[in-house]
C-alpha cells in the first residue's frame, strides 16, 4: 500500500488524489473504495485513478470483478465521474439529482443518492445521512457546502466531501488555530436555507448525527486528510465545530428567524 491508497483497516481504504486550483495550487482529492459483507466492494465518490493506484485497487477487488457500484456523494464533483463509469463499467453507478442534470449521458441509477430511496439500498452496511437546512445545491454555483455523509461502521470511518473539513498544512501555516481540527465549510452561512428555522434544523442535524455516529474512530474529509477519533468522541468534536459555527447561525437566525 501507498500513502495515496490507505488501508484503515475492516474493508475501508483511502484513496488520496490531486486537485490543482487554477492548475498551480494543488488541494487535493478523495474516494474511498469500501468492503461490504458479501466480500464486494464499492467506491465512495470518483477519481481517476493513476497506474500504480489502480494496480493496487485491482489486487484487492480481483481486476475490478468485486465493484458493485460507485456512489457519488457531492453533486459538484463531477470531473472524475465518467472516467470511473469507464473504468469500472459493470458497477452500478449513482449519484446526486445533479449529476443525473449535468452528466445526463451517463447510466445513473433511478435513486439519487440525496433521497429517501436510496439508503436502504446499502442498508446494514453503509449508512447515509443529508444535511438539514442547506440547500444541497445552491444558486450560487460557488458554494459547495452539501453533499452526502457516509459511514461504514465495520471500519468505524465517516467519509465526507466538503461539508466538513479539517486543513493539514506544512509549517509555519501547522501553527494556525484552524489547521488539524474539524470544522465545517465556511461557505455554510451561504449554504443555509433563506427560510426560518433553518439554522435550528441544521444544528439539530449534527448534533443528532454525533450522536448516531458516536462510535466512528476516524473522519476521511476531502479533500485529503483523516481526523483521528481514537481517544476522542464525535460528540465533542462536533460539538467544538458547532460551537465555531455558532455566529453563523446566530446571524441566519436573526435575520430569516
């Protein structure tokens, strides 16, 4: 194994890719590939996978035969979809309602990701959970906030795109209050719905999912870096998170209520 393609253990493994911001800054990317209980396997968002990563995804998947399908989770991460869909042709492939508007040449699966009937698709196996009061796909086409949350609890690993995020940065910028810890996206005062309630039901959300996901031990965040939980607990953590986010909420409140 490389340190692009990291296996956590208990049928999880982290592919880390590259993401260049106006071809110099380079943020990086993410999938994961995921074991389920029938011994097959299935990605968590797309990548193109270089030679040597998909050398080391075909020795665990038999060339690729064990891929059931590709779930794609945030609805603007589209680069990577068809090369994936190509590569992996036999996998079911799902994804955002905007993936199935922006890609619409591509055989998506009749249950977008975002709706009621798709978790129980993966259910016992993989579970799935939507932000409450963000509008996953919002009108300014810059705020990328939403996407889906996944978590495989035999690995005890959350993966998720933007909506959270946690910095690893080089020394001196290590130093900074903000670098290795989790924090929300800081376009959610943007990703917020302009109706009242929603900072509640949005707050709600996350501390109710802390608590479902209580026993996760890592969090895999896009766009290349894995928080650690051991020792802590995703309460806490999402709780110090909220407490960050607290102005922003109290902001969206009084204005909208």
């Amino acid at each position: 194994m490389s340190d692009r393609f990291i296996d956590f253990g208990n049928g999880f493994h982290s592919i880390r890719g590259s993401h260049k911001l106006g071809g110099l800054v380079d943020v990086g990317t993410h999938c994961s590939l995921v074991e389920l209980a029938s011994g097959d396997y299935v990605f968590l968002d797309s990548y193109t996978l270089d030679d040597a990563i998909r050398a080391q995804v075909d020795r665990v998947t038999d060339g690729g035969a064990k891929v059931r399908a590709i779930i794609n989770l945030h609805p603007f991460h589209t680069v990577h979809c068809a090369w994936m869909h190509r590569a992996f042709p036999e996998a079911r492939l799902y994804g955002t309602v905007r993936h199935h508007q922006y890609l619409d040449g591509l055989p998506w699966q009749p249950e977008p990701v975002e709706s009621e009937f798709f978790p129980p698709l993966f259910a016992g196996q993989i579970e799935f959970s939507v932000p409450a009061g963000i509008d996953l796909v919002c009108a300014d086409q810059n705020v990328h906030f939403g996407s889906v949350l996944a978590y495989h609890p035999p690995s005890q690993t959350i993966h998720v795109d933007d909506t959270l995020s946690r910095i690893e940065a080089p020394f001196p910028l290590s130093l900074a209050p903000m670098a290795g810890r989790l924090d929300f996206h800081p376009t959610l005062g943007k990703a917020l719905r302009q109706q009242a309630g929603a900072a509640d039901a949005f707050r709600e959300w996350a501390v109710d999912l802390a608590l479902r996901w209580h026993e996760a031990g890592r969090i895999v965040t896009a766009h290349n870096s894995a928080l650690d939980l051991w020792g802590e607990h995703l309460p806490e953590v999402m709780g110090e998170a909220l407490g960050r986010a607290k102005p922003v909420l109290d902001r969206h409140r009084a204005k909208f209520g």
